[in-house]
C-alpha cells in the first residue's frame, strides 16, 4: 500500500491567496516557511519554502484568521501538476494540497483575533438551501428513495 502524506510546521511568508473559481469553490494559496533540523557546514539551518493549497471552507478560514507569520501545522498529500507556459515549455509544479490545518500561534502571540471577513461559524452554519426556518421537514417514506 502505498500512501503520500505529509505533515509539516512552519511560518506563513505572506497573508494566503484566497479566490473562488468558477463554480464558486473556495482556494487559498500560501508558502509555509518551515526550518531544518541540521546544520549545514556554516552552522547555519536552512528553511525550506513549501507552497501549499486549500479549499472550501478551510480555504476561508485559512484567510481570516492567519496572516503573514502565522504558525501553522499542516497535514496533506504532495501534489505535482504541470501545463505549458506561453514559449511552450512544460512547468512542472510541486504543492501540498492540505486536507487539515490547526493554528499553532499561542494566545500571547494573538491576543485579540483580528477577524480580516466574517467570523468562521458565521460561514459553516450559513446553509444556502436551508429554507425551513428552522421548523422540522415533513418528510414521507414515500419520498425517501430507498
């Protein structure tokens, strides 16, 4: 079995992307600064620069509620994805596509939360097809498809 997971921690370098394609899907678009655990010859540690993704409303979550420094844990799969640029060169691009996130900054770091749109329970408990008012759905055995 083979699996392709990926769990990093780092420091956001600037505010994610967020834009919604066409259907209205939320993305957001970040790089995750996240050091090394060596030294090189000079002593130095190094950082790596990971570019990652999320969507939906973790995308819009993301985009409230961190900014540029932001620490972050992340957890997802690497993805490489190419297409050919205007001189007709293949451009190979390598992303983690994040499936969860959690906000790692202690509450000294942050201590009010700067909210950059609506806070996110707002969004997640906004149902567009909710039409009931809140009053129980009449629904017949009937109706039910199985």
């Amino acid at each position: 079995m083979t699996t392709n997971n990926v769990v990093l921690i780092g420091r956001m370098t600037k505010e994610a992307e967020l834009k919604f394609i066409g259907n209205g899907t939320a993305t957001a678009s970040f790089t995750l600064a996240v050091d090394r655990s060596f030294k090189d010859a000079n002593g130095d540690k190094g950082t790596d620069f990971i570019n990652c993704v999320v969507w939906r409303k973790q995308a819009e979550a993301l985009a409230n509620y961190t900014k540029k420094g932001s620490k972050l844990s992340v957890r997802g799969r690497i993805q490489v994805r190419n297409y050919d640029n205007s001189e007709g060169k293949k451009v190979y691009i390598t992303e983690v596509v994040v499936e969860e996130f959690t906000f790692l900054d202690s509450k000294s770091d942050n201590s009010e939360p700067t909210y950059k749109k609506e806070p996110v329970k707002k969004m997640i408990d906004d149902d567009p097809f909710d039409r009931t008012n809140g009053q129980p759905i009449d629904i017949s055995d009937d109706d039910l498809p199985f």
